[in-house]
C-alpha cells in the first residue's frame, strides 16, 4: 500500500501536520516512555496493594511542581525531588506495616498538600497567571520540550532497570512477605528500593498528565492488564502498551481538538488520556461480567 | 524440658543418620513475655513431626527463630550440625494464613517457579530445562492439573499444593509448615497431610508441621513436639500425649482419652470447675459432658 491513499484515509482523524510540529513530536515521545514506566511500575503497584502511595506521591508532587515554577526552573525537577523526599519520609515513617501504611501516607500528604496550597498561591500572585496551577495539577505534555527528552529517557530507564533487577524478589515479597523474608530477602530494603521506583515513575507522570491525574497513568492500565492476563511478565507489557497506546490517541484527540471549536483553543491532553483509561478498564471487565452472567443462569 | 529421645525404643531404624535440626534450649521474650522457655527437639531426615499447641502457644515464634526472623534470648538452632546462616537453602518454608489476591497475574506455575530462584536479581528467562522442573514438581504433589490457573483462584488445599512444591524445588532437607491444615475440610486436610507424609518418606525431608489439632496428624506423625506455656516436651506421640507429662507441661491436672481412635486432651475431673477456664489453652480439647 502506497503511502498517499494511507494518508488520505486518515485525514480526517489524524489532522494535516500533525507530526509537523515539534511539540507533537515530543510529546509523543515523552508519552510513550512516562506511559510505560507507569505501566510497569504500576502493576507491583497494584498487587502490593500501594495504590494509595502511589496516589500520595502523585498528589504530592504539587508543592514540587508549584516551587519548581516559583523558582523557574523545569517542573520535572521539583517533581522528582519532592516526590523522592516525600517517599523517604513515607519509608521512615512506616510504610512497610501494613497497618502503619496508609496512616504514615494520610499524614504526609496532608501536610505536603498544606505547603502546595500556599506555593500555588505565590505562583498565580508572585507570577500573576492561573496557568501554573493547571499546568502543576493537569499536566501539559505539550510544552514539555525537546530539550528535556534526555532526562525523562534517563529517568525512565534508572525506573525499568530497579525494577527488571529485583523482578523475582518483588514478585514473591508481593505474594508473601514472609515467604521472601524467610530465603533470605532484605523485605525492608526491597520496599524502599520499589517506593524509590515508583516516586520517580509518578514524577515522569506528573510532568504530562499533572500531579493530580498520575495516579490515572500508573494504576488505570495496569488494572487493566491485570483482568486480561494471569501471567506477571505479560501484565507489565501489557500495562505498558495500554498506557501508550491511550497517551498517544489522547494527544491525537486533543491535538484534533483545536479544530473542534471556533475559538481555536484545545481540550487538555489529560482528559483524553484518563477517559480512555478509564474506558479500557470498563471495557476489560466485561468479558468477566458475561462469563458470570452465563455461568450463573 | 527433658528430652526424650533415648527412652523412646525403635528410633534408631525409625531415623536416617544425624539431626538435620537441633533446636536446643530456645528461649524468646517478646516485650517482657516469655514466648518459648528451653525449648529443646531434634529431627532427623525423613522424619515427619508435628508441633502441637494452642493458639499463641509460641508455634510461629519458633519457626521465626527457626528461619533466623527472630532473635533467640537463650540457646541455639543447628541446621545439619552447623549454626544457621543467613540464607538457608536448607529449608524450605510454607506460611500461615495465605490469602492472595484473586487478581494477582500469577500462575501456579510461576509461584513454584519463584521457588527456584526468587533471591536473584534479574528477569528469570525461560528455558526448557526450567519448565520441565516446573513441571515435575506440580506432579510430585498432584498439581498438574491446575498449573496455568491463578493461584488466587486456587481452593485452599490446591493452593496448599502450590505452597508446598515452591517449597520443595530448591530441594531443602527440612519443611516448615505453619498452620497448614487451619483453612483446610476434613478431606484436603487429609489429603495434604498424606502427601507431605509421603514426600518425607520418599525424598528423605524431615518435615515439621505446626497445627492445633493433633488428630489429623496422629496416623504419619512419627515424632510430635507439644507445646504449651512456652515449654515443650517431645517425643512419639505415645511418650508425649500422656497424662502425666501434659500433665506437668500445663502446670494442671489434665486427662487424655481415647475416643473412637480420637485423642482427646481434656482438664482433669479434679478441675472441673476450671474447665471453661483452660478450653483455649488445651489443644484438641472438646468438652466431655
């Protein structure tokens, strides 16, 4: 098939110079790898039962975001910093019991919440523009910029090498921590080295679809994957591929979206990633729903 | 307490050369109680051993202590005559209370498979000499047939199974199980217990086994450790669940019967009035009116 018939085929949907632009380009690659370090991430997330860390993090890179713009620096580095302090006070405070966990979490979100109510504020009075505060809670993958590809490649990839290094203890430390204590695994230094991975895999989230929605990216498609498949190293894959593939058809929508309305003015990257998140995982449970359906009657 | 080994006529056929686990004078104190008090039992390869006691008689204390998650304040554990190392491939081990997510993408399969190698780092690549082992190991304890299913969907005695070969794959001398019947009806009981009681004899594994009921155990048990009050007293189950020395282990008079080929521990008539008063700490106790 030759390419011009393709293209025409598409036109309608993926609008003429689409990829033309730099921001597109970017975006869609800063997308692809934040997508699939979530995924990845996000399935220990999921089965260690730490979506609610996970949410905290995500939450908490607010005030790292909102100091990072005060400051003017590149958002990314106020998110990762605080997030990575964020998950060493969590791991001192006593994350690891399971009782203490979401106490030790509820605490410290509460209090990093309370200084990005304020930093926020400096931001939008100090600087004079509400934009900050959308673009630190909702994300803006659009003006992320090429120069900054680099270091969410780096970051990406130190995120996937922790994890592909203690695959195997993980995994077991997930089924029972017991069970992984007893042949030997540090269980503790196992769980901070997973809360270092995943403070850094919410940071890389929080920078495209905001400090708000990470949570979306990280737990979304890995639930997903975890209804279609029943194997550990498919999950992750699957995660990863789910995330992308709703990072690129939301930048697509919002991208087609400035040709919506009149006023030239686009919908949110962010909306579009959620929703479709959001639909994929409604859609993976139906084949469950049907199964229980037919077998009940 | 006294041990018991050389009164007891017979062991010497009964056991396969030295003591993979000596376990001599144990005693644990977990904020100000005294857990376990000289605990002292030896097991030898191939020999299957029930750990008697009620509920927080100090049963999971002491495979802590057996696996080195805890601390001794007195005495030692020797594993094949050596003191024990951090990582023990020695023993392989089953937890309480196993619950997984039925969610969880985990096969059967890969769980005995994490029992290979699950203290390395990296991605396990597949190969067919893993899956074969894989493979052998879910046959060994009659788990074939649920290999590729989630080991959360699994029933209790199926996930038991899967347990017990992640357990067995890295080949250990000695079996810790905590527990494992608590969850289990009357027939999987069995049927587990039977088949650890055959892994033992064949693979020449010293398996220790905790419960609270006696019962289940009492046709393969070749040597029970009964625990109460934090002391132990060991032996066969016809040296150990007497009167007299129960008697003595719980510091109060107590009967043992013989019902319908059911062992029953019960408070002694003398302390009738007690005997609402002991029903928790008497395991395999059922009140006799």
């Amino acid at each position: 098939m030759s390419g011009a018939p393709l293209a025409a085929l598409l036109a309608p949907v993926i609008e003429p110079g689409f990829f033309a632009g730099e921001d597109v380009r970017v975006a869609i690659v800063v997308g692809a790898v934040v997508a699939i370090v979530s995924g990845t991430v996000g399935v220990f997330t999921v089965i260690r039962g730490q979506s609610f860390a996970g949410e905290a993090l995500g939450d908490l890179n607010t005030p790292g975001g909102s100091a990072a713009f005060l400051v003017g620096v590149a958002p990314l580095w106020g998110f990762v910093a605080v997030s990575v302090v964020a998950a060493a006070v969590m791991e001192l405070i006593g994350i690891q019991r399971p009782r203490g966990r979401d106490l030790a979490t509820g605490i410290v979100l509460g209090a990093g919440l309370g200084v990005a109510a304020l930093l926020l504020y400096l931001d939008s009075t100090v600087h004079n523009t509400t934009g900050a505060t959308f673009t630190i809670l909702f994300g803006s993958v659009f003006t992320v910029g090429s120069a900054t590809i680099p270091l969410v490649v780096l970051l990406g990839m130190a995120v996937l090498g922790i994890v592909a290094a203690l695959y195997r203890p993980l995994l077991l430390s997930s089924v029972s921590a017991e069970m992984a204590a007893a042949r030997g695994i540090h269980v503790r230094a196992l769980g901070a080295a997973y809360l270092l991975a995943l403070a850094l895999a919410v940071a890389l989230a929080a920078m495209t679809i905001g400090a708000i929605l990470s949570t979306a990216l990280l737990v979304g498609p890995a639930a997903t994957a975890l209804r279609l498949t029943r194997r550990p190293g498919r999950a992750i894959a699957l995660a990863g591929l789910l995330g992308a593939a709703a990072m690129w058809l939301g930048i697509l929508l919002a991208y087609d979206s400035f040709a919506w309305s009149s006023a030239g003015t686009g919908w949110p990257v962010s909306f579009f990633v959620v929703t479709l998140i959001f639909l994929a995982y409604l859609l993976s449970g139906l084949p469950g729903l049907l199964r229980r359906r037919s077998g009940g009657s | 307490m006294t041990r018991r080994d050389e009164q007891i006529p017979g062991l010497e056929q009964l056991a396969g050369g030295e003591e993979i686990l000596s376990v001599q004078g144990i005693s644990v104190r977990l904020s100000g109680r005294e857990v376990l008090r000289e605990v002292s039992f030896g097991i030898r390869p191939g020999e299957f051993t029930g750990l008697i006691g009620s509920n927080g008689a100090g049963k999971t204390t002491l495979f802590r202590v057996i696996l080195g998650l805890q601390s001794a304040s007195a005495g030692q554990v020797l594993l094949d005559g050596r003191p024990r190392s951090h990582r023990n491939p020695l023993i392989g081990y089953v937890p309480q209370k196993f619950l997984l997510d039925p969610d969880m993408p985990l096969r059967a399969r890969d769980l005995v498979g994490l029992g290979i190698d699950a203290h390395r780092f990296g991605i396990p690549l597949p190969s067919r000499a893993r899956r074969a082992l894989i493979d052998q190991m879910l046959q060994a304890v009659d788990a074939d047939r649920f290999g590729d299913a989630r080991v959360g969907q699994l029933s209790g005695g199926e996930q038991q199974r899967v347990l017990i070969a992640h357990a067995l794959i890295a080949r250990p001398k000695l079996l810790l199980l905590d527990e494992p019947l608590a969850n289990l009806d009357l027939r999987a009981a069995q049927e587990v217990v039977a088949l650890l009681a055959r892994i033992a004899a064949e693979q020449q594994i010293a398996v220790l086994i905790s419960a609270h009921e006696m019962n289940p155990l009492l046709p393969v048990m070749d040597r029970i450790v009964y625990l109460a009050g934090g002391r132990a007293a060991s032996g066969t189950t016809a040296e150990v669940v007497r009167a007299d020395v129960l008697s003595e282990l719980y510091g109060s008079h107590v009967d043992v019967l013989n019902v319908h080929g059911r062992v029953l521990v019960v408070a002694g008539a003398g302390d009738a009035s007690d005997l609402h008063g002991h029903e928790a700490a008497l395991p395999g106790m059922e009140i006799v009116q």
